[in-house]
C-alpha cells in the first residue's frame, strides 16, 4: 500500500513539473518569429537570431548532465528556468539584432539544463523506492507535454494580440516563479533533490567514454537519432507545406496537429501495457515509412493533411516510446543526467548534420516532397538499428539466464 502511495506521489510531481515549465515556455514557442519582426528585424535575420538557439543548446548539454549528477537535479532544474526567463528579460530589455541573438543562445542553454533532468530525478526516486520503471507513467508525461504545449501556444498568441512584450511577460514571470514552485511542491510531497552516488577520484571524461560500452546507451541514441532525424524536416516546414503550398488556416493545422500527437501519446499510453517496447517501435516504424512514401507520392490536398495528421499521431506515439525507453535505460546507472545529455548531445549533431544534407538534396532535387522519401529512410536506418540491438539485449540476457 505504502509503494502506491509513493509511486502516485512521484506520479504528481514528474506531471505537475512538467506541466508548469511546458506551459509557460511553449508561450513564446510561436511568437518568437512574430516578436522580432514586430521589432523591426528582417526576415532573412531572423533564421541567423534562431541558429543562436541550436548552439545555446549544444553548449549546454553536456555541462547540464554533469552538473545535474553532480549538485543536484532540482538544483539545475531551477537553473534552467531562471536562465530561460533571463533571456525573455533580455528580449524585453534590448531591441536589437546583437541582444536578441544572446537572449536565443541563453534560451538553448535554458533548454539544454532541462534535457533530460527531470527524467533523471523521477528514476532516482523510482530507485530509492525500490519501484519499477513505469512506461505508463512516461506516456502521460508526453500527453502532458503535448496538452500543455497546445494550451500555452494559444494563451501567447491571444497575449500577442494585445502587445507583442505581453508573453514575453508571461513566460517571464511564471518560470521565474518556477523554482519557488518546486520547492513548494517537494516539501509539499515529502521529497528532496537527489543526484548521482559520489564516488571518489570520479571522472567525467571517464565516466562519458564509458557510456559508449552500454547497449542501452545505444539503443536510447539510434532512437532519438531516429525520430529527430526522420522527423526534422516534417517540423521544420509544415507551415510551409501545408499553409502556404496546400492553402490550409494556419490556426486549423497547428491546433489538429497537436491534438494528433496527444492522441497519439494517449494512443502509447493505452498500448504499453501489454504490447512489448519492441512490438510498438516496429509497428511505429513501419506505419511511419508508409505515411511518409505515401506523402511523398499522393497530389489530393486533403489526402496529404489526413496522412500529416498521422505523422504526428505516430510522432506521439513515439515521444512516449522514447520516455519509456529513457527511464528503462538510465535505471540503475550512478550518472544518469550525464547519460541523457550526452545522448542528446550526439544526437543534436547528428541531427544538424542531417539538416546540411537535407538542405543540399532539396537544391538538387528541387522538390521538397523527395525529402518525405528521404525521412522514411533515416527512419527505417536509425531506428531498425535500435530494434536490433535491443533485440540482441533480450537475447544476450536470456543466454546469461539460462548459464547455472
């Protein structure tokens, strides 16, 4: 009774935390573009201010998971949300091209201290409590994320219409508050900060390298490699698919695409209690490289959005897979924020360097909708990988079982 207490508690707050943080900054998530243009910022400026962002976020990450393991995962926590409205500070500050591209890099360092933290702290506990990863769990994470992404985009874009610095404030002053709010609530909760089990002489260099042995490690990497990778291109120009090019109310698409990914986190949330990890990256897999060809083939407008939608009914799907995936392979491990930012580290670049090639097949080809075939195929190399590996896990543990 005393562990159904305790894992609904845990339950609380990984959702409470998620959902606070997720609703304040996803308040900016689409007005960013808006605001600095409204500022008198050219277009073509814009992509140069936004690239600040990405390196903030390579900066950030692997610093983020050592100093998570190393002074506490709460403790960086709040540091992320107070780097984050730092930057919105800025952008209320200062108006200009020089300032708006320190206010991204410090937002990207802001993201980076998140990647990863929270995850890491939940599994502590699980640990300390002596539960089990809950896959469950992680899936209503992602509908959280999802639910609180759609509600926190709407209330900027209502706040933008009355003046454009009015979610800026917003998301200013609610993560500003954050780290009262946590305090508040593991207090509330009964909890305290946790972070990775000293060791002497611990080096970090060492401790990194020694990720590069784990299978686990591996199959967390191939998957978020995967679904980045494959599903980059989908993110970056859907408006310009499916609004420009297609003719779609902007405000119809992006709200019916969010719902399709909280669907499909429901849709995850539903099927990973009795369907094996395994069986639903395949399946996810497959219908992904099939809505992605097919995309790629079919000229019938609505067609095209119905099998969109889908694309991101099977990216919800996944986001829980990934979650579920991150709390199984960190479990048990002394550094796992350090484990989880350096996952995201390799794949951040991996993902960049994706974007060059896909940039570069775009020109040649002169076609946007070759990449839909392109994405399909860095799915199918990436995450076919991580099943297989997986695979061998389960094979290589039965083997060991099986030994007297």
């Amino acid at each position: 009774m005393k562990s159904k207490s305790v894992n609904f508690k845990i339950a609380v707050l990984f959702l409470t935390f998620t959902a606070v943080f997720t609703l304040f900054r996803s308040s900016m998530s689409g007005i960013f573009s808006l605001f600095y243009a409204k500022n008198g910022i050219p277009n073509a400026n814009i992509s140069s201010i936004k690239s600040f962002q990405n390196i903030g976020i390579m900066l950030g990450l692997l610093p983020a998971g050592y100093l998570a393991d190393r002074i506490g995962r709460l403790k960086v926590l709040s540091l992320s949300s107070i780097v984050i409205a730092s930057s919105f500070l800025i952008l209320i500050l200062f108006r200009n091209f020089l300032f708006f591209s320190l206010a991204e890099l410090l937002y990207g360092i802001g993201l980076a201290l998140n990647s990863g933290t929270l995850i890491a702290y939940i599994t502590d506990l699980q640990e300390q409590n002596q539960l089990s990863p809950n896959s469950k769990l992680m899936g209503m994470q992602v509908i959280t994320l999802n639910l609180t992404t759609l509600i926190g985009g709407n209330i900027g874009t209502g706040l933008f219409a009355i003046t454009d610095t009015a979610p800026v404030w917003f998301a200013l002053i609610g993560l500003g508050l954050y780290p009262a709010f946590i305090f508040v609530m593991i207090k509330f909760l009964s909890f305290s900060d946790n972070k990775a089990a000293h060791k002497r002489k611990n080096n970090s260099i060492k401790n990194i390298a020694s990720f590069f042995k784990k299978r686990n490690f591996w199959i967390l990497l191939l998957l978020n490699v995967g679904y980045d990778c494959g599903t980059q291109f989908i993110l970056i120009y859907w408006s310009i698919i499916y609004v420009e090019k297609l003719g779609f109310n902007l405000s119809l698409v992006y709200t019916l695409f969010m719902c399709a990914l909280i669907l499909g986190s429901l849709i995850f949330n539903r099927i990973s209690t009795f369907a094996s990890s395994r069986s639903i990256t395949i399946l996810n897999t497959l219908c992904m490289i099939s809505v992605f060809v097919l995309s790629g083939i079919l000229e019938n407008k609505y067609l095209l959005l119905t099998l969109f939608l889908l694309i991101e009914l099977l990216m919800g799907m996944m986001s829980g897979q990934i979650s579920a995936t991150s709390n199984e392979a960190i479990y048990g491990e002394s550094n796992k924020s350090t484990m989880l930012s350096t996952v995201s580290f390799i794949a951040e670049i991996l993902v960049s360097l994706s974007l060059f090639v896909s940039n570069a097949i775009m020109k040649w080809a002169g076609n946007l909708k070759v990449m839909f075939c392109i994405s399909s195929l860095l799915q199918h190399c990436f995450i076919n990988n991580s099943v297989d590996k997986a695979e061998g896990r389960a094979k290589y543990k039965i083997k060991k079982d099986d030994q007297p």
